[in-house]
C-alpha cells in the first residue's frame, strides 16, 4: 500500500503545467477556465488560444487586490480580480527560439 510512490509531481505543480496566462493582463488559468469564463479583466471572445500563452515565468497569487501590496502595485493588479498572475510573459520569439528548422 504504502510503497506506491511518488515519481510524479504534487497536484499543484501539476496543474500549474495546464495554465496558460492570459497576454493582456497575465491573469492565470487553465484554458479550459478561458473558455468558460473568458478573462475576468479583459474583454476577450475569442478563442483563448488567440491570446493565451504557456509561456511566462514566475507566479504569483493575488488574494486581495483592494490591498496595497508592492506586488500589487508592480504587476498594476489593484483594479483586476482576485487570482493567480504571471510575473512575465515570455515572448513567443523568444521562445520559440529552439525549433529545428532554424
Ligand atoms: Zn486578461
């Protein structure tokens, strides 16, 4: 019973891989939520994809956005919804700097 470990990762990093952050306002969330939801601080209708990126570094969770937090007011989160952030949106270039054709 006890012996059936543990090679894979806990939940939370789990689904961190599933997040995409949304490139506006670097909101995160599984592009299963995009699609239901949309994002809570941008307009956006189309197609998550569109405007959704895995690439970011770094998260960080916003419990009260009233608050006057320095991380607040680096990420200019203080109008947006509660959640988790990105702290950088990576370049999809930059990014995509290792394919193989190039
Ligand atoms: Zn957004």
């Amino acid at each position: 019973m006890g012996l059936e470990t543990t090679s894979t990762a806990p939940p939370a990093t789990h689904d961190l891989r599933n997040l995409v952050a949304c490139t506006d306002c670097r909101l995160l969330k599984t592009l299963d939520q995009f699609k239901e939801n949309g994002c809570e601080n941008c307009d956006h209708h189309a197609d998550p994809q569109t405007y959704t990126t895995s690439h970011f570094s770094g998260v960080t969770l916003v419990l009260d956005s009233s608050e006057k937090s320095w991380i607040a007011k680096r990420l200019d989160l203080d109008k947006r919804a509660i959640g988790m952030y990105a702290l950088d949106i990576v370049k999809d270039d930059e990014a995509m700097g290792h394919e193989d054709d190039e």
